[in-house]
C-alpha cells in the first residue's frame, strides 16, 4: 500500500486521516509519510523509502529510535505486566532521578503527557496563590488544555481570544497573553494586576514557534516579577528538559522557576509527562493538599521503563557535548550551503534542537517568525523529503537531533540539502 493510499483510507475512519493534526502535512501539502519503523536516526515509510529523521517524535527520540538498551528495558518492565493503578518502585526511582538531574524539582508528579503537566502545573499555581490570572507568551505552546489555547493578543493586557472552537471566552478569560521577549509588556501587566496574577508559564527556549531564544534579561526579569509580585514562576520544559542541556533551560541560565513541566525525552518515547518543583507547593496537590490530579495511568511502569533507561543513557559523560556539536554543524553547515545557493536563510540551535528559517536574521519574536519565507521552506521540505530527508512538516516547528546522528548522516543531510536549495533558489 502507498502512502496516499493509506491517507485515503485514514480519512474514513480518522478525522483528517491523522491522530495530531501537524502529522497531516496541511502547512506544506502533499501527503504525510505512514512510518513502518525506525532504527537509530532512520524512520522508513510503508513504501519502503528510507529518511533521516529530524522529526525525533517531536522531541522524546534523543538516544536514536529502538535503542537497544530502551528496548529491552521496555520487554522486561511489560513481561512484568502493563499496568497496575498502584505504585511501583519504578516511579519511585524515576522521580529521585528527576529531582536528582534538575535541582529545582524537589517533587514531582508523573503524568500521561506533556498537556497534562502543564494543565496541572497551572491549576496548581493558582490553588496554591489563590489567584486566577496567568500569563502566556506568544507563539508559546502548552498543549491543548482550554486556558492555554489562547490566540496572540494585542497590545497590553489583551485577553486572549480562544483560537479553537469549543473553548468559551469565558474559559480563557484569565489568560493574558504577551510578546515573547518583550519584559517590558510583562512589567506593565504586573504593574496593572499583579496581585491578580497566578504565574507566568514560559518555554525558556520557545520550541513551538521554530525556535526563539530568549533575550538577555528576559528570563531574569520574568523570575525577579514573580517574585516580587509574589506570583509562580512555571518553565515549561516539555521540549527543552533533557534536550537543551542535561538539566535543562533552567541549567544553562541558572534561573530557578517554582514549577517545571517535562515530558518526551523523560518518557523515551513512550507516554510520560510530569511537573514538579518547591515542596512546599507541591504538598499542595492530592492527596496532600486541595488541588485535585489523577490519572489511570500516571506513571505507568513500562513508560517509567523507558524513560528511566533512556536518563540513564544521557547521564553518560560526553552525552551532551557530542549532541550539541552535532546539532552545531548541522545548522552550519545548511547555513553554508544556502549562501552558497544565495537562498535566504538563517539557523539556530541549543543543545540538540535546532530552528531553520528562511529569512536574514535569527528571530527573537513571534511576530518575526511570521515574517519569514513560508513558500521558501514549503518548497524546502518536499525537496529535502524527496531526496531522504525528514524535517517537521511546518516552518514554525523545530527539530531534532539524536546521539545515533553520525558525521556520516550528516554528511547525507548536506548532499541533500544542496540540491534541495537549488529548487529553492529557482
Ligand atoms: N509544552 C510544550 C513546550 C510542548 O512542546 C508540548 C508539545 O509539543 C506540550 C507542552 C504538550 O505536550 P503533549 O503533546 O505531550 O501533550
């Protein structure tokens, strides 16, 4: 069966044909790939055809895809059984290694996903300040909860607009919406209600609009307002955890948030979120306290399977430093060849993901993420797909690169690329 094929039949019976609406290529058109299976840094469709995968599973592949150590972690946790709705020793022993690899995590909850996480993170900031607005930026995604599903505002104290059907305004009416990078904005909001403001939930590396940096002082000033005003400091590290650096966004800047959101590389590809931060907020959350979480399947053994070996994997001495030189010279060198084919083009990356854009300069907002060449990276993406190559279907995803990318795969990314530039170029 083809591709298209099996994206005809999909559609009958799944709305779109896909379970996640970014898998159904609507922003770069053609048809999605239907993966059979993956091994190291290669996913093949059912066609057979092979790929370099810069998809990583949006982020949990960071050890390379059916790692054998994962794998056989997996086997044994599920010959043991697949759930049990008691606790194991396993979460146990992943929650230790959590708080043990992110200081500012002094408990933490195991979730389902990364939605989950953030979801409760916040219910919990505004149980435990007894406030019900939160700020939100831009560009940034939390996952598909109501309150977070928020359209960009504009201008100061802009209450979001719900930017799906099905979320009442009056759901959304406590988010407040800001520019990315703009601390300013952030100041005047405090100024204005700050006694009302429950946290600020922030992707220290926003990962959903492409990639965005944040600026000097911006991730400073954000963690001096909390403070001051009293109001919880949440880093959601669903993407960045694990990925930007070994402890994080928050190791790298050494600013301590109250609460922290982790999810895809802590579940090795298996489904695991989790949140957690300052014990004494923490003990706010059932059964301890009055903030109410659960879940069937929280903590699941053979999730906490993967996710504990694949730690392991990433604790190993050199881990981050081969990723992060990896990633490195990958947007190098695609910066070097679109000069070389006069496209324009800018690249960015930390730790092992990576943000490519078809415009002059590295983006620092998402209003300058918009300004970039959709059409130039649409063309981009099929001529890379055509030639082996497995970016994000989107220009405002970014993406991934694992320890199983050698110098090698590399080199047949480059091969690639420069003739997928010339297409651009014409
Ligand atoms: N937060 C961030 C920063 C994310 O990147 C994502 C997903 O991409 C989420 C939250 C939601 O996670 P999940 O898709 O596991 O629900």
């Amino acid at each position: 069966m083809t591709n298209q094929e099996i994206f005809q039949r999909a559609q009958q019976t799944i709305p779109g044909g896909v379970n996640s609406p970014v898998r159904a290529f609507k922003s770069v058109g053609g048809t999605p790939r239907f993966i059979a299976k993956a091994n190291g840094a290669y996913i093949w469709d059912i066609e057979g055809k092979q790929y370099i995968d810069y998809l990583g599973s949006w982020g949990p592949a960071i050890v390379g895809h059916a790692h054998p150590e994962v794998l056989a972690a997996v086997q044994e946790a599920a010959t043991k059984g697949l759930s049990f709705g008691a606790p194991t020793e396993g979460e146990v022993i992943l929650a230790e290694k959590i708080c043990e690899l992110i200081p500012s995590i002094e408990q933490v909850r195991l979730v389902s996903s990364g939605t989950e996480a953030t979801m409760s993170a916040i219910r919990l900031a505004r149980g435990a300040t007894g406030r019900n607005k939160i700020i939100k930026f831009e560009g940034c995604y939390h996952g598909h909860s109501d309150s977070l599903l928020v359209k960009a505002g504009s201008g100061l104290l802009t209450f979001g607009n719900p930017s799906s059907a099905g979320v009442p305004q009056e759901f959304v009416s406590h988010t407040i919406v800001l520019p990315f990078n703009n601390l300013e904005e952030v100041k005047k909001a405090f100024a204005e209600v700050g006694q009302d403001i429950a946290c600020i939930i922030v992707e220290p590396v926003a990962g959903n609009m492409n990639l965005v940096k944040p600026q000097a002082g911006f991730l400073e000033g954000l963690r001096e307002l909390c403070t001051q005003y009293g109001a919880l400091l949440i880093f959601d590290e669903v993407m960045t955890g694990f990925r930007a650096g070994p402890k994080g966004v928050q190791g790298l800047t050494n600013i301590t948030p109250d609460l922290t959101t982790l999810a895809k590389v802590i579940g090795g590809g298996m489904p695991v979120g989790a949140f957690g931060g300052r014990q004494d907020i923490m003990q706010q959350i059932a059964p301890l306290g009055a903030v109410y979480q659960a879940g069937t399947l929280s903590g699941n053994p053979v999730s906490v399977a993967a996710g504990l070996k694949t730690l392991e994997i990433l604790s190993r001495p050199g881990f981050y430093d081969v990723l992060s030189k990896t990633t490195t010279e990958l947007v190098n060198g695609l910066s070097d060849l679109a000069r070389q084919h006069n496209v324009t083009f800018s690249a960015d990356s930390i730790g092992g993901m990576f943000g490519i854009y078809f415009r002059e300069n590295i983006p620092t907002s998402f209003a300058e993420v918009q300004q970039s060449n959709i059409q130039a990276f649409n063309v981009f993406f099929h001529a890379m797909l055509d030639e082996g190559v497995h970016l994000a279907p989107s220009a405002f995803e970014a993406g991934f690169v694992s320890a199983s990318h050698t110098e090698e795969i590399l080199a047949k990314t480059f091969a690639a690329a420069d003739k997928a530039f010339v297409t651009v170029a014409q």
